[in-house]
C-alpha cells in the first residue's frame, strides 16, 4: 500500500475510534436484503477476558430475543415491537457482565450491547431504542447489575448527545477533538468508569494520530517514517494492534475500490475485485447493498426536487409545512419518514 494510502487510512481509524460511541451521527442505511454475518466489530475483537464467577460459564449463543411484553416499570409497550429493519437477521453484540458480588462489570463490552441498538437511531423514536436496551439488560441480568446497567444507559445517552454537538463542527481538529471527549467522558462517567469504558478506544486514537501526522511528515524519509509509525504500533497492547490490523483490512478495501472507481473501472472489475479480497458471498452481498443504497438515494433526490419546488410555489409557512407532511407520508412509510425526518433535523 502507498504511504499517503496509509497515512489516510492510519487517519480514518483515528477519526473512527474518537467517535468513542460508536455511532454518534446518524448513517443512512437501507434495510438488509437478506440476513447476512456481522463484521467483528473493534469492541468485539478487544472483549477482554473475565474471570468472574459469572463470567466462568460457557456463554450461551447470541441471538436476538424478542422484548418482554407489558414488562411493569421498564415502559415497554404491552406487544412487542418489530425490530426495525438494519438488526433483522443479526445477533445482538455485547454482553452484560456480572461479577460475583452481583454488580455490573464496567467495560466495553455493555457499550457494544448499547452501540447494536443505538445504530438503529432514525428507524424508530429514541423512546423505542431505549427500551428495547432495558429489555436487553434485563435478560441478561437481574437485580442490582441490571439497574446499574441500566443508569450506565441513560448517563451513556446523555453523553452521546453531548458528544455529538461537541463533534458537530467539520473544522474540529482530530486532537482537539479527543481532548473535548476526554474530559466529555469524564464528566459523564468519571475517571475510572470513563478508563475502563474507553481506555482501549483512546490509547488507539492517540496512536493513529501520532501516525498520521508521521506518514504525512515531510520532512521525514520514508524509512524514517517507517521506523517511527513501527515504534509506535509496537508500543500498544498485543489486543490493541490485533484489533487495528482487522479495522484496516475494510478500509483499504474501500481505499482499493475507490481509487478502482476513479480510475473507471466497470461494475464488473468492482465486482471481480471484491471477490478476490472479501469471497463471492461477501461481494454478492456488497452489490445488493450497493442496488438498495442507490434506490433509497434516488428516492430522497426526488423527495428533496419536490420539496424545493413546494417552497417555491408556496409562501405561506402553515401551507407549507402541511404539504410537506403530505408529501412525506405519501412517499415513504412510517419507518422511513422518522430516517427522513432525522435526516431533515441533520441539514439544518
């Protein structure tokens, strides 16, 4: 790979482990066609091991579970609600653990557990979310750890939500963007939970900088700058370069297909190349993902053209607000118009 390549993905791993929380800006994504396997993500390949009590077990396979229905105090609805389209099919990520005292283990893994419904946000009311995250604590465990569990959630969601407008600026320096998250996170969690939370996240982000800002050093040979990147990559945990090494394999494939793409390949030579790097399933998959992302791109074009020509030919706000609605529940169904609506909320 070409050292600016590098340098650029080395980049993206820092931006992608300041996000801290996973998914603090909405992704547009359409629903998945058909079940399909779930990358590692960095948390799962970073799960520490546990020697607690509760931990000691066999783990029993992780497959989403419905809700419990009508569950007293927990404000759940009296049905289970349908899982909103990008987790049907897929195993819920994390886990809560519990230690032999019966209190809740502080760790990544519970923000895993917290991030796989959260990327759902835009699908279905934030209301809905956190439920389906108390009823996902509540299986796993009982008592004192699922209550504490559960006050983890909502200081976690408060911290999304700050951190989001904290990283809400394009112009925000990487650095200074770890920094403000830092001292986010400490407010939120204090010192130790906000270390045991984000430690791995952090250490990671502070190594990918230091990185790129060596890759893109110009003053520095290309083996000095080899030199200096391999220090800094032997100077992390063995768990941690592991966990980078399977983060940059997805992101040089997308730097490989981009630049395919700007050199004009064809659908066809996309397609070759991505069954020679991630196997045909994987690329008939990536293809029909592809398809669905242009169908729902192509459907938000139109809503936007009809809508600018509703603001054109309509000067009374009340009037306009009215046939905006109209158009919304006209093209898209109730799911789709809370993505389009947080979409609308983004833009401004």
């Amino acid at each position: 790979m070409e050292r600016r390549s590098k340098a650029g993905l080395l980049l993206g791993l820092a931006l992608a482990a300041l996000a801290g929380a996973g998914h603090l800006a909405l992704r547009e994504r359409p629903a998945p066609a058909a079940p399909a396997a779930r990358p590692a993500t960095r948390r799962e390949a970073t799960r520490p091991t546990t020697t607690s009590a509760a931990a000691a077990a066999p783990d029993p396979p992780r497959r989403e579970r419905p809700a419990p229905a009508g569950a007293p105090g927990l404000g759940l609805p009296a049905r289970p609600r349908a899982a909103p389209p990008s987790l049907r099919g897929t195993d819920v990520d994390g886990a809560v653990i519990v230690d032999e005292r019966g209190d809740l283990v502080v760790g990544p893994e519970i923000l895993a557990l917290f991030d796989y419904f959260l990327s759902a946000t835009g699908e279905e009311p934030a209301a809905a979310i956190r439920a389906r995250i108390v009823a996902a604590i509540r299986e796993r465990a009982g008592g004192r750890a699922a209550d504490q569990a559960v006050a983890l959630l909502d200081r976690y969601l408060g911290y999304r939500e700050a951190a989001g407008a904290a990283g809400a600026a394009p112009e925000v320096d990487p650095a200074a963007r770890l920094a403000v998250l830092r001292e986010l996170r400490r407010e939120h969690f204090g010192e130790a939970d906000a270390t045991r939370l984000f430690g791995d996240e952090e250490r990671e982000g502070e190594a990918a900088l230091d990185e790129a800002r060596i890759a893109a050093d110009p003053a520095l040979s290309p083996e000095e700058r080899d030199a200096q990147i391999a220090a800094v990559e032997a100077a992390l945990p063995e768990h941690l370069r592991a966990a980078r090494e399977a983060a940059m394999r997805p992101l040089a494939q997308q730097v490989e297909e981009q630049a395919l793409r700007a050199a004009g390949a064809s659908a066809e030579q996309i397609h070759a190349h991505r069954v020679a790097v991630v196997g045909p399933e994987a690329a008939d998959r990536l293809a029909e993902l592809d398809r669905q992302r242009a169908a729902w791109q192509e459907r938000l074009d139109t809503f936007s053209e009809q809508r600018a020509a509703i603001a054109e030919e309509t000067t009374d706000p009340q009037a306009r607000r009215a046939a905006e609605e109209e158009l919304l529940a006209r093209e898209f169904t109730p799911e789709e118009r809370l993505r389009v609506r947080a979409l609308l909320r983004r833009a401004r």
